[in-house]
C-alpha cells in the first residue's frame, strides 16, 4: 500500500500530525519503535501545555493524543525503522519487520536522554543510575538522590523526586542553573533540595549496584568520593544533562545543524515531501506545545503536496 503520510515517530509531534493528517483523510500510518509519546511519556508532571488538566502526567496526555489521532482513522504500527530511502517520487521507509511506501514523510523522532559519559556509568544504568525519575523515583523513597544538570529537566524531575527522597542534590557544571525562573524558584523553596555547584560526576562505581560516585569541582579540580549514608545504605543518581536528536538515519541525505534537522516554517526539509517535526529539528523552543504544533504543520504541507504531486 502506498500511504499518503507516513509519521516516523509516535511523540507529541508524531501523534499531532497523524490527527491532522488523518482528519484531513489523508491515509496515515504512525511507526513508533518503542512505547507511544517519546520523552513526554517519562514525565511525571506537564503543567505548561496548554489545557492541561491539574496533575496532568505525560502518559495520561499521550493516551489522549493517541485515543484522538487513531479516533480520526490514522494508523499506528510498532516497528524500529533501519533505513529510508527518499530519492523517488515514492518514499521508500524499511523497518525491521516490514517495508512501507508514502507520498510523503514527516520525520517525528524526537531526541534521547545524553549520558554523563563516564566511566561505570553504563554497567549502572538502572542499578542505581537513571534517566527517568518517573519510571524509577519511588524506588528510591526516604533515600537520597543526585540529579546531574541544570536545565528544565534537572530542576523539574529532582523537584519531583524530592516527594519520594529524603533529600536530592542537584550537581551542576556551573554556579548558575540553565532552568527557568519558574522552576529554579520552586526548587529554592524546596527544603529538600540542595545544591553542589560547579561540579560534575566523574565516575560511579559499584558491583552489581551503585555504591559510591566521584565527584569533581570543576574550578579548584578537587575530587571526592560520595557514599550513600550509613543509615541509608543506597542511593541513586538522576541524569539530565540534555538531549541528542535522535537523527542518525537521515545523515547525508536531509540538511543538518549540529545532527538537528533543517527545516523552512512549514517544516520543509531539503528533500521535497519529507518534513520534520519536533524535538529533531533546529529550533528555539522544544517543548510539547511546540512539537504538536510542528506535527500540524507538517501534516497541512504533506496535503498540499500530495494535492500538486499526486
Ligand atoms: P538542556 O536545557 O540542554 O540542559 C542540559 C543541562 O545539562 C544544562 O544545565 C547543562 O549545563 C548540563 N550539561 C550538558 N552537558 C553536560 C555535561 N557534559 N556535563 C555536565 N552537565 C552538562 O536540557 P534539558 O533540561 O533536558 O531540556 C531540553 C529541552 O526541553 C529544553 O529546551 C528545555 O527547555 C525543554 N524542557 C522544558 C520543560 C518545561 O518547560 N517544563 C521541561 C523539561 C525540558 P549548562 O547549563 O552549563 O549548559
């Protein structure tokens, strides 16, 4: 079958431009590799999309996406996409169980988590290490957490793990956090938090589970070596030291910046009939507002094509 659209991610921007594209009755097929709604879907609390509902969750607002955009007739599969070919009137997209042909692409992607890059980090992920404070936060109720940045996510996520910790530590690489005012001004009010300024994880080490970290200051080089409390006996780190879009695929053949997908405002990319939308593209502002509107964009462009070319 030849889809009108075929979505290659199923996040905020995925799932907005598949009801776009599937109220406009455009034949639309969504592929997402793993579980519906990207980064959104590991978020515990979303209190700045609009019509957000009081204690709306990341996974209860992609449900919702889902629900509507499948409601309007779009099509959603589970496949991991290993290889596209563009260079056709037909897009040609080969995921690991199957092939599929559009007239059109809109490459919905996304972005994953960056790791600290250290060493003991990955024999520790998910023993103690972590990405992702609403899958793993109670875990580590009345122990004590670290969370490693100092952007949005950091500030927000340890504000959300100060309900289960006995007390979270930001590290962050400068005196100064990245998040906004908002956020910052939560987590200053916060007394559970604290903060350890100019600094930045080094190691983590442990057999089987996370047993002690080294910690560095940036400024004076010093290092020390952190335990979890006697009394404790664990604790966890939280990372969030940013993303990589997760573009890989579309190397050499879609305009790049930084591995960020170039697009026009109607979210043309350099390949006619294939958009981008969301956090995988060069912009200012990657929110869930701002990937749904990408989504919708791209969705009415990908029409209006398939309208003069098909
Ligand atoms: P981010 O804004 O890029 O912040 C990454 C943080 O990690 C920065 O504080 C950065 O330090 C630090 N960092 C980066 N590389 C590091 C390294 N190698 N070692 C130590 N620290 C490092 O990423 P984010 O917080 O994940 O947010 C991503 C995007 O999503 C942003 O546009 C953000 O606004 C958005 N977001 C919004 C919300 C919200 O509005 N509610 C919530 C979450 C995310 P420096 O500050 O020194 O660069």
């Amino acid at each position: 079958m030849l889809y009108d659209v075929i979505i290659i991610g199923g996040g905020p921007a995925g799932l907005s431009a598949g009801l776009y594209a599937a109220r406009s009755r455009l034949s639309t097929l969504i592929i997402e590799k793993e579980a519906d709604g990207g980064q959104i879907a590991t978020t515990a609390e979303v209190e700045n999309y609009p019509g957000s509902v009081l204690n709306a969750t990341g996974p209860t607002l992609v449900a919702r996406m889902v629900e509507q955009a499948l409601g309007f007739g779009a099509k959603k599969i589970s496949d991991e996409i290993i290889e596209v070919d563009f260079s056709g009137k037909e897009k040609i997209v080969k995921g690991k169980n199957k092939e599929y042909k559009g007239k059109t692409v809109i490459i919905a992607t996304g972005a994953v988590p960056r790791l600290i890059g250290c060493p003991g980090e990955k024999e520790l992920t998910g023993r103690g290490v972590s990405y992702c404070a609403t899958c793993d936060g109670p875990f580590f109720e009345g122990l004590e957490i670290f969370v490693m940045g100092g952007g949005d996510s950091a500030v927000e996520e340890a504000i959300y793990l100060s309900k289960f910790a006995r007390k979270v530590t930001i590290i962050h690489r400068r005196d100064e956090l990245r998040a906004a005012k908002s956020i910052q001004e939560k987590a200053f009010e916060n007394p559970k938090i604290d903060f350890m300024w100019d600094s930045v994880i080094t190691e983590v080490k442990g057999e089987g589970m996370l047993e002690s970290f080294i910690v560095k200051n940036v400024k004076t080089e010093e290092e020390k070596e952190i335990f979890p409390d006697e009394e404790d006996g664990a604790f966890g780190i939280f990372v969030y030291v940013g993303h990589i879009p997760s573009t890989k695929l579309f190397e050499n053949m879609i305009d790049m910046e930084r591995g960020y997908i170039i697009t026009n405002d109607d979210m043309e990319t350099n390949v006619s009939g294939v958009y981008a939308a969301g956090d995988n593209r060069v912009k200012s502002l990657r929110q869930v507002v701002t990937a749904a509107a990408d989504g919708a964009i791209a969705a009415v462009q990908a029409e209006k094509y398939i309208d003069e070319n098909f």
